[in-house]
C-alpha cells in the first residue's frame, strides 16, 4: 500500500481534550475523529486494527463452538420489559418513540433480544449447549464520557451468550471462556489482571473482570500478593482492622462529650486522642423516599455497591438535610443512637466492635464508649464497607494492595435471570420443561485498542504488537531518487508476496516527518532507504520497539521480517 493512495492525517499538537496516552496517541495519529462527546469516527487506519482485534476474538469464539450471530441495535421497549430492564435502568438507556409511536430503545446490551432468538429456537435438552456471539454497536448515554475510546456514549461490544442445560454444564463453559479471554488478551500483548467484580445490571450471581494493571485506569482493584486474591475494589472481601470489641473492653455507659466544631472523622479523633477504627462513620442515602443509615469504622469507606445490593435497590441517593433531621440525627453529629422512622445498616466490623465514638445527635457533642449491639435498636449487619490499601487479606492474613486497572472485558454466569422471566425454555430428558441457564462474555473492541496503547507504548507513539498493528512493516524511501524508489517497490512486491502487510511513504517530505509519522503510526519494523546504504547493498532495518538501527542486506531484508513471530501467544 502506498501512502499517497492511503487516506489518513497526523497531528502535531495534542488535543486539548485529551489526558490518556490512547486518546492522544489514536487521535494524533489519524485513528479515531470526534464526532460528538463520546462518540468517535473510526479512520481505515485505526479500523485495520479494530479489525484485526475481531479476527483474533472470532478465532477464539469459533474454536469453542461458538455460532456467530447479528442482533438489531433497536429494540422495542416490550422485549425490554420482559425483562424488567426497562423500568430498572436509568438515563443511561436511550429511550424514544417511532413514528407508530411505539417505544423503542437502543441497546446498550444484548441479553433481552439473544434469549428472544434462544426461545424462538430452542425446545428441547439435546440442543444444548450452545454459544452465540456478535460484534454490535451499542449505544450507553454515558454521563462522564472521557478517555478517548475508554468511556464512550457508542461502541462496538463483541458479545457472547452461551445456554446450558444444567448449572454443572454451565460452570465448565464458563471456565472455557476464562481461559479463551486470557488467549485473547495475551494475543494482543496484554497479561491481564482478572478480578471478581458485580454482576451489575447484568445479574447473576459470579462475574470476574479482566483487566489492564495500569495507573490510568478508572477502576480500582484489590490484590492480594501473597495467596492471589483479586477483586474490583467495590465489591472485595478483607478482614477489618480490629478496633475494640466486647471481651476486650470493659463495658462502660455512654459518654457524651463536647467536640466543638469537630464534624468530621479526622477532627474528631484527632481532638479526643482515638484511633479512627474505633469510631463510627455515618453515611447516608434516600431509598425510595425512605432513609437508611449506613455505618461503617471511621477509616473506612461504604461501598455503595455492596450497601445497593445488599439492599437489591438500583440507586442510592444522598439524603437531604431534612430527611436526616426528620429521623432525628443531627447531620454532623449523627448516629443511629435513638434514631427514628429509618433503616440502620451496620457493616460487620463496627457491628461487633465496642467502645466506639459517634455521634451524639447534638451540635458539638459526641459519644464515647458506644457499643453498636447495645447502643443501636433494629440495626441490620452487612458486609458494606470498601477494601483499602492495607486491609487484610480474608483468604491468608496478608496485607491487600491497590492498583488502578482499565477493564478488557467481562464473563457472567446469568443463570435463569433472562430465560426464566422471557420463557426461554427447553424439555429436558424426563419430560420436564426447564429454564435455559446462561452465560454472558463480553469485549469492548474499540476500547481494548486503546487499552493496548495504554499497554504498550513510548514518548513517540502506540507500539503496536505484530498481531493488530495496523501494518507490519514501513518502508520509507529517505530521497528522492530512481534507485531508492525502485528497491522500495522490490520489497514491497517481495513482502506482499509473502503475506505481509506492508505501507510505503512515498510522499515528498522531509525523513523526520516521515519518521516521526511512522512512530505515530506504531508500524513494528521500519525499513528505510537511503543513498548512503544503499551504494553498500543495505537498508536501515529498526524496530518500532527499539532505539537500534541494523544495516541489513537488500536481499535479506524480506526474509529476515519472516523471522518475527505475528503474535504474542
């Protein structure tokens, strides 16, 4: 491919929107174009990657059987509400009318229209299992679009369904696409990081994520060093700091004292000499027009996704002074101490702790020596609180660390969430009619490209793995000349010839632009052509990854490209 029959642009100046290395990267070097907030246009440079990203999926998604499918991006409200999705999600599903005026949405996900096609197949057991999958375009009204192609309002999801007759059967498949989604990832240069996460608006009941360890990351990850142990940060399991309980501490009436001023956990502790796990941290939220009260340690943080799914409620609302005061709590001062008219939520580490400061419910007061299971009436104990760095490790003891990841992709056991209330049923051996058990696998495409850049590159531009690069080799023709343009054609016949995609410069610029293109461009070998080298019989041979240069012989250029292997795994 020449460049000059090639349609593409590059970027000097960074965009002034743009913070993460993939966002600047993929815009200067002509991949993506913005379109709107979160939405992008795909240039044929970064679509020949996109591409090549799918391939590598559907090789993997083919080799375990999978059937490749296509399902509409709009979709009706009525499927939507089959479900119950329709009423549970919020603003983020797109919402409208057609002009039968019939509600209609965009997807954002596919379960309600894949199990619509399982039912209309499937009816008996020996049909089971099987996989379907697409590569789709959706569309989530994200609120806080950002990062390039890492959060984004349209995108293109490869989606995965797989239906099984019995949980057993189910955990086997789910185990396949483990491994298939560490192939996949490992083939396009990243060891992921695969955590436990929440099933979310998915549902279900076991989900992992697998992520990109990496300081621009969005998400936060727990791990565990020592025994292996990984989560998303909102929903990992730790053992709390051990603050005073009962059997060590004598028991001791209520105290109140005066803490002018002090609201918050730090003033208050600092003020009365205490460690902050031995106070108590009050948090919280309207539910429906209903106050509950979350209370956690006070070096601690709620984890609103435990604390919503603990209470099954889609959203969690901060309370309005006024709601806090009509229960009688004094924000600032508040605790569940003779609380009125809400619901008490007690993570289990303060619920069995003792001797803690809270709140007195009075302006500038505090209590001392409260003890939740004395102290509390008709409090409810959960596990709510938020792993941190240095927590402890449920699983071994060890102390927990914190990482930031970007999320590649997700795997979900649905169970009968779908089937069961769209009737996607089967008869199984003994006459009985059964609900599908399903799985869910997804891969954001478009973000898993720029996840590789945030992998993978330098001060210059993405470096591509061999296996997505756009192209494999650059050639680049340093000077205008007969000769230098004639040997530019020989290896580029030579290499196509062989099964490499190859991209000649041959526009008239000066070498440092062309140089610096291609370091944009993130080709993974770089052959150049130059007057000097070739009155000796040799080209400049670089890898994209490498500060060396290698004189190499014009004979055994071509050939030596097919030493490199086209993929990471």
């Amino acid at each position: 491919m020449k460049l000059s029959n090639f349609f593409f642009t590059t970027l000097r100046e960074i965009p002034s929107d743009a913070q993460l290395k993939s966002h600047i990267f993929l815009m200067r070097g002509g991949y993506i174009k913005p379109l709107s907030t979160g939405i992008y246009s795909i240039l044929p440079l970064g679509l020949r990657v996109i591409r090549k990203i799918e391939n590598i999926i559907r090789e993997e998604m083919n080799s375990m059987g999978g059937l490749e499918a296509d399902l509409p991006v709009v979709q009706t409200a009525e499927l939507w509400g089959e479900a119950g999705r329709y009423q549970a999600i919020g603003d983020e599903l797109l919402r409208f009318k057609d002009r039968n005026a019939h509600n209609m949405v965009l997807a954002m996900t596919h379960e309600e229209a894949i199990t619509d096609m399982a039912r209309y197949v499937l009816s008996s057991y020996k049909q089971l299992p099987f996989m379907l999958y697409q590569f789709k375009t959706k569309y989530r009204d994200e609120a806080r679009a950002r990062g390039g192609l890492i959060r984004v309002r349209e995108f293109e999801m490869k989606d995965a369904y797989s239906f099984h007759a019995t949980p057993e059967d189910l955990d086997r498949y789910y185990e396949l696409e483990y491994k298939a989604y560490q192939k996949i990832f490992r083939r396009v240069g990243i060891e992921p990081v695969i955590v436990q996460s929440d099933t979310g608006i998915m549902g279900g009941k076991i989900a992992h994520e697998f992520m990109l360890d990496t300081p621009s990351g969005e998400d936060y990850l727990i791990i565990c060093k020592h025994c292996g142990y990984q989560a998303n940060r909102e929903i990992a399991e730790f053992t709390r700091p051990v603050g005073a309980t009962p059997r060590d501490c004598p028991e001791s009436a209520l105290e109140k004292i005066a803490t002018p001023n002090k609201k918050t956990i730090e003033e208050v502790c600092e003020f009365l000499n205490a460690k902050q796990e031995n106070s108590g941290k009050c948090v919280f939220f309207d539910v429906e027009g209903k106050l509950v009260v979350a209370v956690v340690q006070g070096n601690l943080e709620i984890s609103e996704t435990k604390l919503r799914n603990y209470l099954k409620s889609k959203i969690l609302i901060p309370a309005s002074e006024e709601l806090i005061k009509a229960s009688g709590m004094e924000p600032g001062y508040a605790s569940p101490i003779n609380a009125k008219n809400c619901k008490i939520v007690v993570d289990i580490g303060a619920a069995e702790s003792a001797d803690l400061i809270v709140g007195a419910n009075e302006e500038g007061y505090h209590f001392k020596h409260c003890t939740p299971k004395r102290d509390f009436a008709n409090y409810e104990s959960a596990d709510i609180a938020e792993a941190a760095e240095n927590c402890v490790c449920a699983k071994c003891g060890n102390p927990l660390t914190e990482t930031r990841g970007i999320e590649l992709g997700n795997i979900f056991k649905l169970g009968t969430k779908f089937s069961e209330s769209m009737g996607c049923v089967f008869t199984d051996a003994n006459g009985d009619v059964k609900p599908a058990i399903m799985g869910c696998y997804g891969i954001g495409v478009g973000r898993l490209m720029a996840s590789a850049i945030e992998n993978s590159h330098d001060d210059f531009g993405p470096i591509w793995p061999m296996s997505i690069a756009p192209f494999q080799v650059l050639i680049v023709p340093i000077a205008k000349d007969e000769e230098i343009f004639r040997v530019a054609e020989r290896l580029e016949k030579e290499l196509e010839e062989k099964g490499v995609e190859v991209l000649v410069d041959d526009r008239d610029e000066r070498p440092g632009v062309k140089f610096k293109d291609g370091d944009l461009w993130g080709i993974p070998v770089r052959i150049a052509i130059g007057k000097k080298g070739l009155a000796e019989g040799k080209v400049e041979w670089k890898l994209r990854s490498s500060k060396e240069i290698e004189m190499v012989g014009v004979e055994d250029a071509a050939e030596k490209f097919l030493h490199f292997p086209l993929s990471p795994a």
